[in-house]
C-alpha cells in the first residue's frame, strides 16, 4: 500500500474523531472539480458533451476554499476537466496545501511539465497521472495518439523535481490482464508512488457505450490481474480491504457521502459519478439527500459500480472498525482462487430516471445573453486562457 504513514494517521484519527462524536455520515475524500473543460476527448468520458456554455464556466478560488472549509474531509481531490487548464490552479492548490489538505492534482500529464514550475513539491500534494495502459491501450482510450509518451516524460520529469507520484487508471472491457500486469511493473519500474484503479463507470453520456464492465465480470478481472503480481510487488493507493472488495472477497454497500462532489453547479448528488441534482451548499447535501435511494441494490444506474470513490470510504471505515480483518489480509494476501462473497441483489433496485438537466439550459441561456450584450464590441469569454 503506498499510502504515507502521515496521512494514514491523519486520516485515522479523523474517522475516530467523527465516530466518537457519533457522525452517521461523514467525508473522507472531497471531489473538487474546478472545471469541466479538457484538452482531450476520450470515449469513455460523461462529460464531454457539455456545451460551452457550461465548459467555459470555473469555480473561483475562494470557492473552491469555501468548499474545503464547509465539507473539512482531509484529502481533497481534484479532477476535472483538465485542471491545469484552470487560469488560478497554483493559487488553488496553495490554499489547500496551507489549509494542511492531501492534495491529489488529477491530469491526463499533456501540460504538466509545462506547468511543474507553478508548484513546488510537497508531502500535501500529489500528481495523479491517468494511464489506462501501455501506450497502444492508452492512446486508444483517450483517442489520440502520443499521449502516453508525454504523460510517461512528465512523471520522469516530476519525479526528477521531487514531486509525489501517482497514476490513476480505469479499466474497460477487453482487458488482457497480462498485459495490465506488465504495465503495473513499468509503473513500479517510473517508482511511481501508488497506482489508483478503477473499474470504468457507465456515464449515460459517454460516447463509447460498449465497454463498460459488468459486476461480475470486474471482480473476475480483479482476481486475474492480482494473480499476476508476482514479477514486482505493486503499490496501490488505496486499502487492502477496497483491493479485497475488488477481488470479490467482500461485499460492501456504497457510501457516496464519503467522497462528496463539489463543482461549477453546487454539490453534486449522490456523488462524483452520477448528476442527480444539485444542493446549495454541504450541509444541505448531506442532511437533504434521500441517501436510501441510490447504491448498488437501490437504483438502476448503481447497479456495476465498483468504483473507489463510491466504496473505499466503506472499506477505509470497516477497517477502522475492524482493523484485524486488515491485518490478517496484509498477512494473507488477496485471495485470487475460491468463491466470491456474496454480492448485493439487484432485483429491488428502483428504474434509472432521465432527465435533461435545466442546469444546462439556464447555462445555455446566459451564455446567449451575454453574447448579445457584447455583440458591437469584442467578443467576451470567460474561459481561462490554456
């Protein structure tokens, strides 16, 4: 596990804190994600199809900061968009850092080592870097060729300046699991700090709809690349106790409150990977939110999710709750062979509802206006130069 020692023990004594003050429901992780804009199209992507309007809007930093303060979740993280297309990321990442958060900066690493010098190396920040495979799976993924080679020179370039480390991949369907394997050995090989993995989520917008993995098909996955871990032993950023869950040898419900999202449009609900509607501020989220209503078992729409941001906070609480169970799987190892736990059932789940979200609209509306109001003079924008 690549989690370092300081942040284990922060985030540790957090969960302690928040049981001992009996919090039913309480963060671990907050999602910030500043922009929606990226300088990439990939297939699997949900938020792409955005219209300007809306990828031109940015969270400020003091709302990001207010964001920070409101929720008080240890780790922050930041994905997107791309944002280090963010004009004010530097002066983002320096509050958080100031406010003594766990920083991970997601980036698909394209303008990276153009933009190392805004930043200075930190145990509150890391860079985590999307690579979904070796160069011919990661190229196709993010569709554009020579990706891969930039993203692997930016993290010899960062690692070169002293700056943690990490990738964050996500699986599709098709994967050769030895060639996944090899490609987590050249990660150790980078020294990459810790690899985050994911299984891919199934956005009812993306454009590739085809390879999106099943439930039972993730866990076998699971198992079949950790059989393969033998050449060079992998560092994950995450618990034994998610990796146990990928594997199929635990059966965790979903607890979205413990990575909430906060993005241009409020705090979004459930949770990072779907848009369900929007609250005005933290604790309406998570006081409002008819929590009983989504996971794995209770909607259509939650029904593959394996994803980290749904259940590592669950596994994180069990071990704290359980600490020996870890023990013993760090001991033991993740068991490849055998029957699976039993999953969750899937019949009761309520039907998927879709909505065009007004959001959108009133976006598309005001961007319209403002347009019309600067028509005889230079043209506005309120995109942040790349």
């Amino acid at each position: 596990m690549a989690i370092p020692l300081i942040q284990q023990a922060r985030v540790g004594a957090y969960i302690i804190k928040q049981r001992l003050f009996g919090a039913k429901r309480y963060p671990l992780v907050l999602m910030l994600e500043p922009l929606f804009r990226c300088n990439l199209v990939c297939a699997g992507c949900g938020k792409i199809d955005y219209p300007d309007a809306v990828l031109n809007k940015r969270l400020s930093v003091q709302e990001c900061l207010d964001a920070v303060d409101e929720c008080g979740a240890p780790i922050v993280s930041i994905p997107g968009g791309e944002p280090l297309l963010h004009g004010e990321i530097k002066e983002i990442v320096e509050g958080l850092i100031a406010k003594r958060k766990f920083v991970y900066l997601c980036t698909n690493a394209l303008l990276l080592e153009k933009r190392l010098d805004l930043f200075k190396p930190s145990p509150y920040l890391t860079f985590s870097i999307h690579l979904d495979g070796d160069r011919e799976i990661h190229d196709a993924a993010v569709c554009q060729d020579g990706v891969f080679d930039q993203a692997v020179s930016a993290i010899r370039e960062a690692h070169r300046r002293g700056f943690r480390i990490n990738i964050n991949s996500t699986l599709f369907e098709g994967v050769d699991t030895k060639r996944m394997a090899n490609f987590f050995d050249h990660m150790m090989e980078l020294d990459v700090e810790g690899i985050t993995v994911s299984p891919g989520f199934s956005y009812e917008r993306a454009p590739d709809q085809d390879h999106f993995l099943k439930r039972e098909k993730t866990r076998q996955l699971f198992r079949d690349i950790f059989r393969h871990n033998g050449k060079r032993k992998w560092r994950f950023s995450h618990s034994f106790m998610f990796l146990d869950f990928l594997a199929g040898n635990q059966t965790y419900h979903c607890t979205p409150w413990g990575n909430p999202t906060r993005n241009i449009f409020g705090w979004q609900r459930p949770c990072y990977l779907l848009d369900e509607g929007y609250a005005g501020n933290f604790k309406e989220l998570m006081e409002e939110t008819d929590w009983q209503s989504y996971g794995t078992g209770n909607y259509e729409k939650c029904a593959n999710c394996m994803a980290h941001c749904g259940y590592e906070a669950t596994a994180v609480t069990d071990i704290v709750a359980k600490p020996w169970k870890a023990v013993i799987l760090a001991l033991r190892g993740i068991r490849t062979e055998g029957p699976m736990a039993l999953d969750i059932a899937l019949e009761n789940a309520r039907p998927a509802e879709y909505a065009r979200d007004e959001r959108v609209e009133i976006a598309m509306k005001e961007d319209a206006e403002l347009k019309s109001r600067n028509s005889g003079g230079r043209k506005a924008t309120i995109c942040d130069a790349a």
